[in-house]
C-alpha cells in the first residue's frame, strides 16, 4: 500500500515533467505560424506555468498530512490544464480540426470542474471540517457538480453553454454564465468555512487566494475561454498555500531542532565530564569520552566512588539511535548507578538493573553493558558483561583482549545471569573498553576497523602516556582508517590506568 | 531524492529482503546489512505478519552485518511469537555469529 502510493507520487512527478517538455515542443510552431502568434503570450505562460507545477510537484511530494495527497492531485490537474489549454490554441480555429478542439474545450472544462470538487476536498482536509455545516456542503456540492456535469455533457447533442462552428471558432451561448454555478457555489460554501474555522490569518488568505485570484483576475481582464492566465493565476495560489505550510513547518522543525540540542546538551551534562575527576587520588588515572553519531546517541560511560576504595566504571551501547535511545540510556544510566551505590557484584547489580529495565520496556530495546569496580587498595578490578564488547587489558606491557564470560544484553529478557570476571591489576596495568563505535567504524570501502586495529592502536601508544593521550591515539587511529567514510556509531571509550595503592602516611 | 530507498544487495549498505510463506511459516530471507538504515524494512515485514506466523525462520547467510539495530527487531519477532510459536535463525556467518555470542544474543534463540 505504501509503495503504491510512492509510485503515485513517482507518476506525478513524471506527469507534470512530461507535461512541460510537451508544452515547450508545441511552443515552436506559436512562433513561426501567422495565426498562432497572437497567442505566443499565452504560450509562453503555459510553459512557466508547467514547469513551476512540476517544481511545486516536486517540493510537495514527500509531504505528508492533511490534504497533502489532494494538493498534489492540484498540481497535477492545473499542469494537465496547461497542455490541454495548449493544445485548444493549436487546434483552434482550424476547420479541420473542429473535432479534437471541441473534444479538447471540453475535457478542459471537464478539468476545471474536478479541480473544483479536489480543492473542497483539500480545505476539508486541511481544516478538518465537520459538524452540520459541512454535512450540508458535503450534500449541495456532489449534487450541484451532478448537475453541472450534465449541462456539459449536454453541449455534445445541443450547444447550451458552448458550441464550436464550422470554421471551428469557439462560441459562448447566451447561458454560458450558468457553467460557473458550480464554481460560485463552492466558493461561497468553502469560504464561509474558512472564515469560520479557527486557523491562523496567513492560512485563511492563501486558502481564499484560490478563490480570490480568479475572480479579481476575471474582473481585471475579463476572462475569455482558453486564456493562458487563468490557470497562471491558479497556480499562483498554490504556490502561496505551499509557502505558508511550508513556512509553517519550518517553524515546527525549528523548534524541534532546538529541543534535539536540548537534549544533547542535558545527555552530555549527565556523563562526568572533569578531568581529573578525583584530583586527590593519585592511585589511578582514568579518561573517558563520547562522541555521538547523530545529535543524540545511546553510547554511554560512566565512572563514580562507591565508597572510599571503590570506583566503578560503566560503558554501556543503546540498541537503535536517536532520542529513543537517549531516553533509554538515561534511565539505564541512573539505574546502573544507583545500583552499584546499593551494593553487590557487578553480576548482582546487572541482574537486579536488568529486571527493572525489563519490566519498562515497551520498545524491545536493551543496552549491552561492561560494569567494573575496581578496589583501589589492591587493584583487584571484578566486572561483568551484559552482552557488551570484549575489554582490552594491559597487564604485561601489551594490550590484549580480555575474554570475559558473557550474560544477555540488558533489558531482552525478563530474567538473565550475568558472572563475574576477576582480574588483578598490578602497577602500570590498564584497561580500555569501548562501544561497536570504535570496532565497527566502517571506511569507505564497508571494511571494518576491527579489534585488531584498535589493539595495534592501543600497543602503538608510546609508554608512559596519559589516559587522555591513549584515547586520543585510538581516535586518531580510527578516523586514519574510516577517512572520508561518514561517522556511522557513536564513539565512546574509557581507559584506566592502575597506578599502584597510596602510599601509606 | 529519496523516494523509495532501492534493497539493492549491489550497493554496499543495503538490505535485501524476501520472505517466503509456506502455510503458516514464514521465511525471510536476509541479503546485505542489517544496521540502523535498514532495520525499518526489516521490522516491517515482520510486523506484517507477527500475527499470522506460527513459526518464523530468519535464514542469515547471506547477512554480512548486523546492529543492535538489527538484533533488536529480532528480539521483537521472538517476543512477538513467544507462547504462538517459535522462532528460527539460521545459517549464520562467523562475524554474525560473533556478535550474537557477544551480545548473548545466542542464548535467547534457537540457532540452526
């Protein structure tokens, strides 16, 4: 169904393209034929008009809301009026032809009577009208457009609004007023509705332009039939109904916009950002950083004091993007926290935070999650996984992937297990752990950068060298590798360097 | 202009997906990446016919990548079915094997 309705969309846009190209072929012969030169003004805006409906087409046919699909069907309608309009001229005038230029007079009136009916449709839906008033209307304007349609087709057996002669010259009959009863009734019903509805004074003037330009057009230059203006001036309130919404959303999108940086701004606030955190504590040097992908990311790290001789470190990836994932990593994030403050294992607190994510989780989302506590006073650092990357470790002078035992992503399963992994940090040992951000960053070629990249990056690092250095390093590393290629995850990382229990006083 | 992103399995981010039905057993199959651009599609077909499937197989082997984008709507699937019916993943390649080991995702489905 969504496809079919894209494909509309395509067709459309084909449609009114096609439209103009033809409209500009039959343009030549306006400026070399005697007789069709008169009209070569007419000519000349049927082709700026096509061509502005195909540009309009083309701006409106994402759009989706309210009427949207009728305001298409507009454009579409006047740039088929365009080249039928077009072709009358041609034909016009042409004994030989009268035929096809009476079937054209009428297939274009024909025209004229649909984009009547698709622009009450539209106001319809725009406004989303109903109650008494609107029941009326919807009962009038079907009948009145029956009725209309009838005298029209009437003029095939007799000439009641319009007859074309045998020198195949277009003739009003003395009736031909009554041709605009539909028209006068639907603007009368359609724009007391409009006055009527609650909406903002710009999106009343560009509905009532469709109503009003015509007429002020037909006052100034007293329409006759196949006037290429006529459609111009209808184009021309398509044109401002877009820009209103158009400007409308815009302001929307602004101001959603603004509440994304908002955000951004209050998810970067959450994750301690002072280096060095604990300036007092010379056991340890720990660095971290966060380079979201999108606006808002569902990357985490986080590192807090559980008690005096305990640090607790965090480094966590929300399934999916975007403010969903923000949202879901916020909660994961106080929950973790607060859970290691409570006190347990990491396996403990995982299983306790995965229960509770679980129970909230709606949206089948889940975070992989890596939780250390290191005791500072013996470098004993215990962590667990929660379905989250490997940890590189340095505990003899070169980094090498720590295979600890893997429990499930948190929040996929009501209940999961998670063990514990225990490692002794001596003096001058670290540990680097990181989101797919670093291991999946992808070059142009859809190659991985791979933890056997990122290992060479950690080893590379000169001895001796800060935290901050050794992040900076990976970093330098991986956008080396991805090059042009656009940042596709998140990047986070977190390393820690044991620097030996305080000396005693 | 994107007006109908093509499931091109030339391009080199892209999902390819074909589902074959055969009663109330659902194949689909997967042909590129599976990541956060093409999980949508992917959730999609699945959400079409959650309802009806009694068993769904995802048959992964020509599956390069996958996201916990990607892991996320099978998670679904298999919370869809839970208790109708069940669900199968098969056929995995080694680095789509590693990340379901990684992320224990391994545990929670029946891997064939």
């Amino acid at each position: 169904m969504v496809k079919k309705l894209k494909d509309f969309r395509l067709y459309g846009l084909i449609f009114t393209i096609a439209s103009t190209a033809f409209i500009m072929l039959l343009s030549t012969p306006f400026f070399m034929e005697q007789r069709l030169q008169p009209y070569l003004f007419d000519a000349g805006v049927d082709s700026l008009g096509s061509l502005i409906c195909a540009a309009l087409f083309y701006g409106c046919m994402n759009q989706d809301g309210d009427g949207s699909r009728s305001f298409r069907i507009l454009i579409i309608m006047v740039s088929a009026c365009f080249a039928v309009n077009e072709v009358v001229r041609y034909t016009g005038g042409v004994p030989q032809s009268r035929t096809i230029f009476f079937i054209l007079c009428f297939v274009s009136k024909l025209i004229d009577l649909a984009m009547i009916l698709v622009f009450y449709l539209y106001v319809r839906a725009v406004l989303g009208f109903d109650g008494k008033y609107t029941k009326i209307a919807d009962i009038i304007i079907p009948i009145v457009l029956a009725i209309q349609t009838l005298i029209l087709l009437s003029n095939i057996f007799f000439p009641v609004t319009f007859s074309v002669n045998s020198d195949g010259v277009y003739q009003d009959t003395e009736i031909f007023m009554i041709e605009q009863v539909f028209l006068a009734v639907t603007a009368v019903l359609t724009t007391i509705k409009v006055i009527m509805v609650r909406i903002s004074i710009n999106q009343k003037a560009a509905i009532l332009t469709f109503i009003f330009l015509p007429i002020i057009e037909y006052i100034l230059l007293g329409a006759t039939f196949g006037e290429g203006s006529q459609y111009g001036i209808v184009l021309m309130s398509l044109v401002i109904m877009y820009c209103v919404i158009f400007n409308d959303r815009s302001r929307k999108l602004a101001a959603t916009q603004t509440e994304l940086n908002m955000a951004t701004e209050i998810q970067t606030s959450m994750l301690p950002s002072i280096f060095p955190p604990f300036p007092n504590r010379s056991e340890f040097d720990i660095y971290a950083s966060m380079d979201p992908a999108k606006e808002v990311g569902g990357d985490f790290y986080d590192f807090f004091m559980i008690d005096d001789d305990h640090l607790g470190m965090v480094i966590a990836d929300v399934s999916g993007k975007g403010v969903p994932a923000a949202l879901f990593m916020m909660s994961s994030k106080i929950l973790i926290n607060d859970h290691a403050i409570i006190g347990g294992t990491p396996a403990e607190i995982l299983e306790r935070v995965n229960k509770l994510v679980y129970e909230n989780n709606d949206a089948n989302m889940f975070v992989t999650v890596w939780l250390g506590i290191l005791e500072i006073s013996t470098g004993k650092l215990t962590s667990a996984s929660a379905g989250h990357e490997y940890p590189m470790i340095n505990t003899n002078g070169k980094y090498e992937i720590l295979k600890d035992v893997h429990g499930l992503a948190i929040g996929a399963m009501p209940i999961s297990k998670y063990r514990n992994t225990e490692v002794t940090l001596k003096k001058g040992d670290s540990i680097f752990v990181y989101t797919d951000g670093v291991a999946e960053a992808t070059d142009a070629e859809n190659q991985l950068f791979g933890t056997d990249r990122t290992l060479e990056a950690l080893n590379a690092v000169p001895e001796g060298s800060s935290q901050k250095e050794v992040l900076r390093c990976v970093r330098v590393a991986v956008d080396a590798f991805v090059k042009e290629a656009p940042q596709f995850d998140d990047l986070t990382m977190l390393g820690l360097k044991y620097k030996g229990p305080a000396a005693e006083e | 202009m994107a007006l109908r992103r093509k499931n091109n399995s030339n391009t080199a981010s892209g999902l390819n997906i074909s589902v074959k039905k055969n009663g109330a057993e659902y194949t689909f199959l997967l042909n590129g990446r599976l990541d956060t651009l093409t999980s949508p599609d992917l959730d999609a077909e699945v959400k079409n016919v959650i309802d009806k499937a009694e068993r769904m197989i995802f048959d992964l082997a020509k599956l390069d990548y996958i996201s916990s984008a990607g892991l996320r709507v099978l998670l679904g699937a298999v919370q869809g079915i839970d208790g109708r019916g069940d669900m199968v993943v098969r056929n995995l390649s080694q680095a789509v094997r590693d990340v379901f080991d990684l992320t224990g995702f391994s545990l929670m489905f029946t891997i064939e």
